[in-house]
C-alpha cells in the first residue's frame, strides 16, 4: 500500500530532478549569451519608434480606405506592437542596467500610449515557479480547458482594451489620491497589464508609496488624455482622429492579446506546477519566419527558453535555441515545447478548450 503511493512522487521527482540536470547542461550551452547589448536595443527601439510614428502620421493623414491608408495602419499597428514589447525586456532588467533605455522608452512611447512600465512589475508572478499557472499569475488563465467560451470572452476583450487604458489613467488616476485606500486599491486592481480578471497584485511596503518616477509618469499620461479630450470636445480636434487612433490602439494592442494565445498551452486549472510541467506548458515557435516575425517580435517566438532562462537578452534567443537544439538529448523536454507556427499553437490550444 505504502509503495503504490509513494512511487507517483518519486516518479515525478525524477523527471524534476532530470529537468533541472538539463537546465545545467543548457546553461553551460549559452553561457556566453547573457550580456545585454545596449546598441541592440537602442538601434532596435529607435528605429522601430521612428518607423511607427512615421505610418501613424501618414495613416491620419490619407485618404480614408486609400492604398496609402491601408498600408500606414498596417505597418503602424505592427511596429507600434513591436515597440511596445520592449516592456518586456525591461521588465527582465537589473534595476542598473541600460537605465537611460528605460527611461527613454518610457517617455518617447510608454506616454503617447498610455503603457507605462510600472504596470508589468505583476510579470515577476508569472515568472514565479511557486505562482506560476496558479491565481496568483496574472498571465495565466486555464484557455486551453473546457468550456470553449473563456476562450472567445479571452477574443472579446480586444475592443476593450484602449478603452480599459484610458478609464485608468483619465479617471482612475485623480480619483486614487482622494484617499490612501483608494490608491492601494488602484495599485492592486487596476495598475497591471494581465490577462487573468481576477488577479490582485500584492503590493510590497515601497511599492504602496510610489516612487516619484511613477507618479510622474501617471500625471503625464493624465495631462496628455485631459488636454486630448478637451480639444476634441472643443471641436479644436476632429472626433475621426480619435476614433482612428483608438481603432489602432485597438489593433496594435490586439496584436498582443492575439499572440498570447501562443505563448503557453493554457492548460493548467490552478495547482502548482514542477519545474518540468512549467516549462512544457510553454511554447517554442520555430517556423514560418515571415509572420513569426512580425507576430512574435522582440524574441516572443523563443518563450519557452524564456521561462528557462529569463535573464538571457532577447537578441540572443535565437542564437541560444539554435544551440541548444544542436546540443540537447533527444528526451529534452525544451524540444516538446516546439510548434511550427502560430496557426498550429492555435489549433492545440482549441481541440483544448473544446475536448
């Protein structure tokens, strides 16, 4: 009796126990890969920004439904996505690394679209292996399990979001200095970019008085949507241009929410997961370059080796998965985690939902 019940834990203390000895063979793999290399990133923002606000530029200013028209929103919409990735990265940063960069994006993008970097600090729960696929990860909700509706309710948020954005910064804001409770209630619901509704970030005793930065970065994006609303309501500012811009706030966003979709397989309904388990709940996209390019920019396609190994820069991803697939066993479970596109991480993630 005794042996029929320990042998399922000794058995899946094995497999970790194998997943964290391959987690040591990779590492000494792409040991070399680890530096951030501030002329990548800067080259990479710079451009991609510069790129951005050119096509928003020409999107307002063609003529509606023109071929111009539709090719500025197109490549608005993706390189809008591609800069606002960037977050990510810095999320991942050393408080003392490339600090000029995060406050540079902050201030050229983060304020114009109303994403500043304060609300992925939640991003540090998803990376969490005690939180990880659990209530306390906002990035995770159970999509790839019955009942299939999560799953569209997950697609009809997309409208939603500029509107969630704008709701925070132009009312939320003024509104959580009126009282401490208020503020701390703010912080804890309402500051995090997540996919999981009832997620409640728990703040730490410094983060309940922001940091100036914070702050400066919250009234800035108060003023920017005050003084826009009010020349649209003043009729100084033609109601279309917020209409367009919030049609492709919509778009670039949903680009997002879209490509979460296959960055895990969604299938865990709230226990805690083994090393192992977390990292083949991640997905690895290693195909179709063209559209995993502009889908998964920014090395979203390597998510996996991300939740492997999430201090590693994302110009180096590549490079690390091209050596850790010449080089890992064959029973490595990094080589489970690989799909050869969007389209099929999609379907898994429905026959899911659908099962």
């Amino acid at each position: 009796m005794i042996e029929r019940l320990v042998e399922p834990l000794m058995a899946a203390r094995s497999t970790d126990d194998a997943a964290r000895l391959d987690l040591r063979h990779a590492r000494e793999i792409i040991k070399d890969l680890f530096r951030h290399d501030a002329s990548i990133y800067w080259a990479d923002f710079l451009v991609s920004l510069s790129i951005a606000y050119g096509a928003v530029a020409l999107y307002l200013t063609s003529p509606w439904f023109s071929p111009l028209f539709v090719v500025a929103f197109a490549v608005a919409a993706l390189a809008l996505f591609r800069c606002g990735v960037f977050i990510h990265e810095i999320a991942h940063m050393p408080g003392d690394r490339l600090r000029c960069f995060r406050a540079a994006w902050n201030i050229l993008f983060a304020i114009p679209t109303l994403t500043p970097s304060f609300t992925y600090q939640s991003h540090a729960e998803h990376h969490n292996p005690r939180h990880f696929g659990t209530a306390k990860d906002g990035e995770y909700v159970a999509l790839g399990t019955p009942p299939a509706r999560k799953l569209v309710l997950y697609l009809l948020i997309v409208p939603l979001l500029p509107a969630l954005a704008i709701f925070r910064f132009l009312l939320l804001t003024p509104v959580s200095y009126l009282h401490p409770r208020l503020r701390r209630l703010v912080l804890e619901r309402a500051s995090s970019f997540v996919i999981n509704p009832s997620y409640r970030r728990v703040l730490s005793s410094d983060e309940r008085r922001p940091a100036w930065w914070t702050i400066a970065l919250e009234v800035a994006i108060f003023l920017e949507l005050a003084v826009f609303s009010g020349l649209v309501a003043s009729g100084r500012l033609d109601w279309t241009v917020a209409a367009q811009l919030y049609i492709l706030g919509m778009c670039s966003a949903g680009l997002n929410w879209v490509r979460t979709l296959a960055a895990h397989r969604y299938r865990n309904t709230g226990a805690p997961m083994s090393f192992e388990e977390q990292i083949e709940d991640s997905i690895t996209i290693d195909g179709q370059p063209l559209i995993t390019g502009l889908l998964f920019p920014v090395g979203l396609r390597y998510h996996a080796l991300h939740h492997w190994f999430p201090a590693l820069p994302y110009h180096s991803l590549g490079r690390a998965h091209r050596r850790l697939m010449a080089r890992l066993p064959a029973g490595s479970p990094y080589r489970r985690t690989v799909r050869p596109g969007f389209l099929r991480a999609a379907r898994d993630l429905w026959r899911g939902a659908t099962a």
